[in-house]
C-alpha cells in the first residue's frame, strides 16, 4: 500500500508540474502577443484620432482593446482589425509574432514599406487584408509555403511590383486573390489554375504582359475574373467560357485578340458583365473577336444574338467601337439586362420592340448610331429605365398609347435629342441635323418625368412657349432650350426647381 500511495502523489505532482508549465506557457504567449501589438503601436507615426494611444494600454488586457478578438480558452489573439482609422507607419516584424493569428486587417490606412517575412511565417492566417496603404516591395517567392490554410489576399491599391509568384498555387484553400491596381508585371502564373477554390480572381490595374493561362479554366467555382488595364495579349482561353460559375467578366483595355469556343459549348448563362471597350464581335455562330478598341481601330462585325443565352447578364457596354448591322432582337431574352450601352458604333435598322421584356433596364444608350425608323413605345412602359439616349441617329417618331404616359422615371434625355410634341402622345425624337426644319411645341407631358435630372433641347426648332409644367420635374440639374424659336415669357414655375445648376436659355428668337 506505501508503493500505491507513494504513486499517487507521484501523480499529483506530475500534474501540478505539468499545469504550472502549461500556465506558464500561456502566460508567455500572451505576453507575446501584447509585445508584437505594442510593437505595431510603436512603429504607428501619426494616430490622428488618437485610437491606438486611448485603446491600447497594459492596464488591460489585450482582449479588451478596440480592434483585437481573441480565443476564449486561451486568450491568444486570433483577429486583428484596425483598418479605415488613417493611422500612417510601418509593419514591425514582431507581428508575425502572432502565432494564432487568423485574420489580418490593416486596410485603408497609409502604412509604407514592405510586408515583413515573418508575416508569411503566420501559419494559423486565414485572411490577410493590406488594401489601400501605400505598401511596396516584391512578394517573395516562397510566401505561400507557410500559408497553406489562408484563404484570402487583399492587397489592391499599394505600390507592389514584381512578378506574380507561381507559388500561389501552395494556398490550396485560397478563395479570393487582389491584386489589382499596383505595378505587377511578368505573367500570369499558370499555377494559378491549381487554385481550385478560387471565386474571386482580381488583377486588373497593373503591367502584366503575355497570354491568358488556358489554365484558369480549372476555377470551376470561379465567379469573378477581372484582367482589364493590363497589357495582355493573344487569345482568350475558351475554357474560361466553360465556367459556368462566372458572373463578372472584364478584358478591357488590354491587347486581346480572339477566342473561339467550341461550337458544343454555348456561352455560359452567368457571362454577366463586358465592360466598356471590351470588343465583341461575332463573325459566325462561334466565332467571337474580343479586345480593347484603340482609336485608329476597323474591327466590325454584328453584335451576335448569342449573347441572348448569358440568362444572368447584367451589363453589357459595346460603346465606342464598330458594329454594324442591327441591334439584335434576341438581347430582349437577357431579362436581367440593367445596363444597355451600344453607343458610338455603326448600328443600323430599327430598335427592336423586343427591348421591352427587360423589365429591370436602367440605363439605355443608343447615341451616335445610324438607327433608323420608329422608337418603340413599349420602351417608354419601362418603369425601371432612368437614362436614355438615342441622340445623333436617324430616328423619326413614336406613338405611346395615350393610355400609357410616360414612365416617372424617364429621367435624362440628351443633348441634341429632338423631343417635339405634335399632339398630346405624339412625339418626334431624332438628331437635328443644321438644315433641319423640325418645329413644334416643347410637350407639357414632359412634368410626368418626376426623376428628370438632364433636358437638353439645345439647338433645335421649338416654338411656342416655354411650358410652366417643367417647374414640376423638381429633379432637374440641368435645362438646356438654348437655340430654338422659344417666344413668350420665363415661366414663374422654374423657381420650383431647387436644384438646379444650369438654366441655358440663350439665342431664342
């Protein structure tokens, strides 16, 4: 019995020892911890709203301070975020201290310098956030080897520069990488295509050179890939248009040339969004030509039906190059269609009716076409439609059912649109050449456009009298009736216009 006794406090001891080492363990830890933070206040130069002097202090405990979350059980510091507070210095080494760290937020500050290496050490981190400092320097090749649980990258918006280390494809468990608007060059990693979870690809702002990797089209989860400002060239991969997870897309302003995707393989539902000077042109079924359009540019084309099969499209911006051809019918099958620009191209033929099924359209610009015919007044049943523009076309009349008026928010009609009310839902629209004859009343209808902010009937033939309902568009910026046969006089109303900026009536006869 002595023998068991004597095993018991053995025990008993063995226990205390190895609690009092597991405490003391802790404790150092935590020290730690208020170390690396209070080296990181050290190295902070300018605190304007003096946040880091009044909330972080050793008279409490570091889990206390503003900015900081800690693990329950052990009190290490697994999230640090001080971001948007315009503290202006540098990142000591001793954060990488933070050995239970998780999330790393600095975002929006005026930190300098370089990342320090033992920040790449921090194996535990699963967000790292640096955008919008004025951080530089390379990334070094091997950042990524400690990192295999990190799962986002922000570094958008500081001054980085070097190539784009293949060995990001060691973050496995990577789902968003930022890197847009800095000054990386070399190209893009074909690696990257190892980065399955990927959602978020964002590179766009930089001096990349070289091809799209074919190897992105491994990102099957991927839902946005922006590469615009670049100086890419070659091809498009037309895996990429197998994604069917993609829902943002933007090429522009780049050196592209062309993609071909599979005549098997439609365009994605998701294809959602080609941003301004993103050249889209169908030269057969499946055939599509893609690319920035520099100034001096003579790619045409039709603008392809096929584009009726992106169901999710929200954006499409075609402006400022030079289809041809008509508008086609089939884009009234993209319903969630929220922004229509075709402007400054060669479009001919008439607006298709079938405009009218897109139920959500905000913005629509036709300008600076040679569009030809009628307006279709289902456009004008668009209760969503707050911007339009057919200026600088061909276009002659529409006639809205006089039991439709016009919508409330048919806000914003453009410098040299004709709108000429002949009787009360008769309206001409059309560009005013300098011999046009055109004449008419300015429509009193126009008061039903409550969100009107933009009219601008400058240099056309209207006569008659200015009419006093414009002073019920209470929305209105900017009135344009400069040059016109206007008689009569200045309506007491426009007082009622509280917000307006400019009231051009000069050279009316």
């Amino acid at each position: 019995m002595p023998s068991a006794r004597m095993m018991n406090r053995f025990l008993l001891l063995h226990c205390l020892i190895l609690s009092f080492m597991i405490a003391s363990a802790n404790t150092t830890s935590i020290t730690t911890d208020q170390q690396a933070l209070l080296s990181l206040k050290g190295h902070v130069t300018d605190d304007p709203a003096n946040f880091l002097a009044r909330n972080w202090n050793t008279s409490s405990s570091i889990c206390n301070w503003t900015g900081i979350t800690c693990d329950i059980r052990t009190h290490r510091v697994t999230a640090l975020n001080i971001s948007r507070l315009n503290l202006t210095g540098t990142i000591p080494s001793e954060l990488g201290n933070l050995s239970s760290l998780q999330t790393l937020d600095l975002s929006f500050n005026r930190f300098s310098g370089s990342i320090p290496a033992s920040i790449f050490n921090t194996s535990s981190l699963l967000s790292i956030n640096f955008r919008n400092n004025t951080l530089f320097g390379e990334l070094p090749p091997n950042f990524c080897n400690r990192l295999s649980n990190l799962e986002s990258l922000f570094l958008k918006s500081n001054m980085f520069h070097g190539k784009i280390p293949s060995t990001l494809s060691n973050c496995k468990q990577l789902r968003n990488i930022s890197l847009s608007l800095n000054d990386f060059s070399g190209t893009i990693p074909k690696e990257i295509g190892n980065v399955t979870k990927l959602i978020g690809l964002y590179f766009r702002g930089n001096q990349l050179q070289g091809e799209i990797p074919e190897e992105l089209g491994n990102l099957a989860e991927l839902e946005e890939l922006w590469l615009q400002n670049n100086f890419l060239t070659g091809t498009i991969p037309s895996s990429i248009f197998n994604l069917s997870s993609l829902s943002n897309l933007d090429f522009s302003v780049n050196n592209l040339t062309a993609i071909n995707p599979s005549p098997v393989q439609p365009l994605p539902p998701s294809c959602a969004s080609f941003l301004n000077k993103i050249i889209f042109v169908l030269n057969n079924e499946y055939n599509i030509l893609f690319g920035e359009l520099p100034d001096e540019n003579d790619f045409d084309g039709k603008i392809p039906s096929t584009l009726s099969r992106c169901k999710h499209l929200q954006t499409l911006s075609l402006s400022i190059n030079d289809f041809s051809g008509d508008i086609p019918k089939e884009i009234g099958n993209s319903t969630k269609l929220k922004y229509l620009y075709l402007d400054q191209n060669r479009l001919q033929g008439e607006i298709p009716e079938e405009l009218e099924n897109l139920a959500d359209l905000e913005e629509l610009w036709l300008q600076k076409n040679f569009l030809t015919g009628t307006i279709p007044s289902s456009i004008f049943n668009l209760s969503s439609l707050s911007n339009l523009d057919f200026s600088v076309n061909n276009l002659t009349a529409i006639n809205p059912s006089p039991v439709q008026p016009l919508p409330p928010s048919c806000a914003s009609f453009l410098n040299k649109i004709i709108f000429v009310l002949n009787n009360e839902y008769n309206i001409l629209f059309g560009e005013l050449p300098d011999e046009n004859d055109f004449d008419g009343k300015i429509p009193s209808t126009l008061s039903r456009c409550k969100h009107l902010q933009t009219l601008s009937l400058s240099i056309n033939d209207f006569s008659g009298d200015i009419p006093k309902e414009i002073g019920n568009s209470t929305k209105l910026k900017y009135l344009y009736l400069d040059q016109n046969r206007l008689q009569g006089e200045i309506p007491e109303e426009l007082e009622n216009l509280a917000d307006l900026e400019e009231l051009w009536l000069q050279k009316i006869s």
